[in-house]
C-alpha cells in the first residue's frame, strides 16, 4: 500500500514537472532515515503546486501522448517550438509522418516523461 502511495506522489510531482521532488520518492529501504526531512519538505510542497502552463520551449513528450510524441520525435520534431515551424500549413500534413495519424492529433495530454526523443 505504502509503495502505491509512493507512486501516486511520482506521478503527481512528474506531472507538474518537478522531477526533483518526484526523485525524493524514489528511494530504497537503508535510505528511507537519511531522506525523512527531504520527504517531508516535498510532502508540503506538492499539495501547492499548480498545473504547469506549455511553454514554447517545452518537449513535446510533456504535452502529447507517447505515440503521438514518439512519432514527431522520429521526424525530428522535439519542442513545441518546432511544430509551426516544420508543419506545412496544409490539410493533411500528418500523412507524411509515418506513425502519426488524424486520431492521434487530438490525443494531447499532460503525461509523464516516459519517453525520450
């Protein structure tokens, strides 16, 4: 039970992007003493944290779904910055990136970083 709470609060803590207190979750038993006070300081912390807002700079795998991210991020697509920039203004301009179809356009979500581009 413990260990699900644990990471419940890695997931909420990644999903406001704060990896550094997501981090302070992930510990082993002989850490568990040593890293008490760190606990507790994000314990407080979390519970005032807001939704993070996309910033131009953002990768894209914090905002879209894994397939979707997966896909742009294989046809060289990284930030959110790069989308207008290397889209074409056309309709159907997704068909020419293999893996990413109409459905998965409307797919986007706040998700945690589980992939890498």
């Amino acid at each position: 039970m413990l260990g699900r709470i644990r990471r419940q609060l890695i997931a909420f803590a990644e999903s406001r992007h704060r990896l550094d207190l997501a981090a302070v979750f992930q510990h082993t038993r002989q850490e568990r003493q040593g890293r008490a006070k760190a606990v507790e300081h994000a314990l407080r912390t979390l519970p005032s944290l807001t939704a993070p807002q996309p910033q131009i700079s953002d990768d894209i795998e914090w905002w879209l779904a894994p397939r979707t991210a997966n896909a742009l991020c294989a046809h060289g697509i990284h930030t959110l910055s790069e989308l207008p920039v290397r889209i074409p203004r056309r309709r159907g301009w997704w068909r020419t990136i293999e893996g990413l179809g109409a459905m998965g356009l409307g797919k986007s979500k706040l998700s945690s970083p589980g992939i890498r581009c």
